[in-house]
C-alpha cells in the first residue's frame, strides 16, 4: 500500500508523505503522524513505514510504543497467575443488585395513525370539519 507513496524530507526528523488522500506529515523525534493513527494506536502508521522504508530502515521497532514489547509484557505476567477453584467453593460476596437494560418504548410498525378525533356513534361528522361557522354566520 506504502510502495507507490512519495516522501519528501523537511528535516532531518520531519517527512512529508504524498499518499493517495490527504497525505501526512511525520516527525520521528516527537513520534507523531498528522493522521493520528500512531498516537492513538501506539503502532505505526502507513506513513510511518513509508518513511522507514524511504531512511532505509530494518529495525522499526523503536517506532512501536514499549507497551507492546516484549519486555513489557514479560513484566506484566511476572507473578504466579493462580488458577479459580470449582464454582461450588466460589465464595458468595452478598446480595448483588442485578442491572436491567433501560426500558424502551417500542414504535409501531407502519404509519402512524391520525391524531383527528373520531366521532363518537350518533354524532355528526359534518360538525367536526374545518368549515365550522358560528351560530351568526349560519
């Protein structure tokens, strides 16, 4: 996808890539895209790997955030992680309260009805049209 990029040097830390959208501009030493797909996602972007690939880069592995190293990782399971004992020796913590989903007022399917009145038996239809006149102009 990055192959057919362009990049163009502004400094020695700043590069211009010319992608087929908008483009982006990077700089390495502050580890920054304009599409703010590194900072959001710690990897490197597409722009990113085109500017390795214009600097002739192999290792860009010190573009990756150190949350996805190795050695983070190691660290994060250092400790025993102890397996749960069977469900029946579980221990009860108490009454937990249960959550229910919000309550929904579920539309009608189809057009909705007319909100005219409708008359009651016995009544006269000709009263409710929107021709009424009052008892002087009769």
């Amino acid at each position: 996808m990055s192959l057919t990029w362009t990049v163009k040097p502004i400094s020695k830390t700043q590069f211009e890539v010319m992608d087929t959208k908008k483009g982006g501009k990077v700089n390495l030493q502050e580890k920054t895209c304009t599409c703010k797909q590194w900072q959001l996602s710690g990897l490197p972007c597409g722009h990113v790997m085109a500017v390795a690939r214009y600097c002739n880069l192999r290792d860009v592995t010190f573009h990756v955030r150190n949350y996805f190293t190795t050695k983070t990782y190691k660290v994060a399971y250092i400790d025993d992680i102890q397996p749960l004992e069977y469900i029946s020796e579980w221990v009860d913590p108490g009454k937990i309260p249960t959550v229910r989903p919000p309550l929904l007022q579920k539309r009608q399917s189809g057009r909705p009805k007319s909100t005219a009145r409708i008359p009651s038996k016995g009544e006269d239809k000709d009263d409710f049209k929107s021709n009424r006149k009052c008892s002087r102009c009769l």
